[in-house]
C-alpha cells in the first residue's frame, strides 16, 4: 500500500514538473507561473511521503524516480533562471532604448529633449 503512495506522489510532481519544462522551453512563463499552487501541492505530498518513517526504505526504482525527479526539478530551475535573466535584459534593453531616444520637442537651446526629460508642455518648433 505504501508503495503505491509513493509511486503516486513521485507521478504526480513528475507530471507537473514535465508540464513545467514544456512551458519554460517555450516561454509562456506567465502559464508556468499558474502552476505554482499545482507544484506546492504536489511537493508537500512528495515531501510528506519521503518523510514518512515507514517509507524510508523505498525500493532501488522508486529511488532512481525520485533521483529523476531530483534532476527534472534542478533543470527547471535552471530553465526558469534562463526566462527570468531573458525577461531581465529584454526590459533593460526597452529601458535603455527609451533612455536614448528623443522626443518631438526641443530645449531653451534648440536642442532635442530625451525621452527621460520629456514631461510635456512642449511648444513645436517653428
């Protein structure tokens, strides 16, 4: 009965972890996102379960499935850094952009106004 348990608590993280990589490969990080009350669930049974004094002598597969899931865990989180440092650049990019750009105005001097200073107000220059 109790192995059972565990097959069923390393199938279930496994499931969501899959899921998981799938998105972040693909970069929906927003759907991998949704899936957080999924995985929390699922590691508690998980956690629940390994923990369980009666299930510490697992059999060599189920150890070799949670050592997988071990490493389909490490992976995402790699795979998730990865998104996260992309989002990161991306909106330094747009942020570094927007900094070096000028709007349709001009300063006391005749001098184009950056997009940082622009505050609105401006008279066309004639």
């Amino acid at each position: 009965m109790q192995t059972a348990t565990i097959d069923e608590a390393v199938t279930t993280l496994e499931d969501v972890l899959v899921r998981e990589r799938s998105l972040l490969m693909s970069g929906r990080a927003r759907e991998t996102a949704e899936l957080v009350s999924e995985k929390i669930s699922a590691l508690q049974v998980f956690d629940d379960v390994l923990l369980n004094a009666k299930t510490r002598n697992i059999s060599n597969s189920q150890q070799r499935r949670v050592e997988l899931v071990i490493r389909l865990a490490q992976e995402n989180a790699q795979h998730f850094t990865a998104v996260r440092n992309g989002l990161k650049s991306a909106i330094n990019r747009i942020g570094a952009k927007a900094e070096n750009s000028y709007v349709g105005a001009y300063n006391a001097a005749g001098g184009q106004t950056p997009f940082r200073n622009a505050t609105g107000g401006y008279v066309k220059k004639v």
